[in-house]
C-alpha cells in the first residue's frame, strides 16, 4: 500500500483521470476526521464531503434530464436516488480502491475503517468536491458521468426508494404522509449507528439501522412497507 502523501495523491488521479492543480485538496479529500484529530496539522474530509454531496447530486441530476427527455419527474427522481445512494458510492469507491488511499487515526485503523460502507461513502464525495474545486463544473461532470456509467440505468431498470415507496403507499391508503423520527444515535463519532422509527397517522410501522441517518430512514421505510404489505 502506498505510503508517501504524493503516491496517494498520484494513485488517486490514476483512477479518476485527473491531475489536480493543488494536491492539498485530494489530501483532504482522502483524510479521515480521526487522522486529522491526531494531526494538528491535517484537515479531515468534512467540508469536501458536504460539498461533493450536492455537486454530485446537480450532475447526476442535470445528466439525468438530458439523457432521458421523455421520462416524467418521478421516473428521474427514482433514477436519481439509485444512483446517489450510499450503497452505489460506496461500491464504486471499493471498486476504484479508493479505501487504501485513506488516512486513517489509530482507533479506526484498528476497527478495519477503511471497509466500512460509510466511510467509503463519505471520501467518495470529498472526491467529487476536490475535483469540482480544483478542476471546475465541467471536469467534475464528466469524472461522475465516467465512474457512474454503469449505474446510470436505463428508466426500466431502476429501483424505486423505499421511502418515496412508503409515501406513495401511505397517499394512496391513508391520504397521510410517513413522519420519521431519530430513536438512537449509538457509537464513537467517526463510526455512528442510527436508528430511526417510522410513523403513519401516529403509529409506528416500522424501525430501521444505519451508519447514516439517511440509511436508517432507508431500512425504516422497507421495514414499514414490508409490514404493511403483509395485512393488505
């Protein structure tokens, strides 16, 4: 495994086809909270991550739109969220290895870090936001549209969320919308356990876990769905 800053910085525009202007933005992208903890002189991957959220969401959107002019809002909503999901990210930063180049603190080296799901997750779109800040729009779209291709599906192939499921289920039985509510946040900062409960006209129909808020609310919302597709 690389160990140098600029082999990881090297290895990293290998694999995404980009050679950055300022390194210090692919070394922050690549720097786990915990190792910056550690480091007075380090900056973790936080603020990358926030921004590489949202302009990973604007590309996959905007490529959404002008790739299929004829399919309605939900259909590229649905789209959309299949291919932004924490599970494809996480996926495809396995797939690019990007795990490896990770810096990681000593207690999260030790609990394996760099397989976990959201972390993977996380450093994905600190890439992105590395490469819209150093690169521009244009650069930052077509890396997406490159390392997504295969999950860019075709409208019949994409799998509904199961929270846009749940509320279309809940309108249509109900006229009532599904409330989501934090249980427990369990674990040390850096390796945080959610788990959320679902509600439907002041019920609760359903519990899920997750490594992110937004996970939990995921396994909720199946957990609900499956549950009230068993009594109809």
């Amino acid at each position: 495994m690389a160990t140098a800053p600029e082999d990881r910085v090297r290895i990293l525009e290998e694999r995404f086809g980009v050679t950055f202007a300022d390194p210090a933005l692919a070394r922050m992208a690549l720097t786990h909270p915990s190792f910056a903890a550690e480091r007075p002189d380090a900056a973790g991957y936080e603020r990358l991550e926030f921004l590489g959220d949202s302009v990973l969401g604007f590309i996959v959107a905007d490529h959404l739109y002008r790739a299929h002019p004829d399919e309605p809002e939900g259909v590229l909503t649905r789209l959309k969220i299949a291919a932004v999901a924490g599970e494809t990210l996480a996926e495809v930063a396995d797939e690019l290895g990007i795990g490896e180049l990770v810096w990681l603190g000593r207690g999260a080296a030790r609990g394996e870090g760099r397989s976990r799901r959201s972390l993977l997750e996380n450093v994905f779109e600190a890439i992105i936001g590395a490469i819209y800040l150093d690169q521009g729009l244009d650069v930052a779209r077509q890396v997406v549209v490159d390392v997504l291709a295969a999950r860019l599906l075709e409208p019949s192939g994409a799998p509904q969320d199961p929270k846009s499921a749940l509320q279309e289920h809940t309108q249509a039985a109900d006229g009532v919308l599904p409330e989501y509510r934090t249980a427990a946040v369990e674990g040390p900062p850096h390796d945080r356990r959610f788990t959320v409960e679902v509600t439907v006209d002041g019920h609760v129909v359903g519990h899920g876990t997750g490594r992110s808020k937004k996970d939990a609310e995921k396994a909720a919302a199946a957990a609900a769905l499956a549950r009230l597709e068993e009594r109809s």
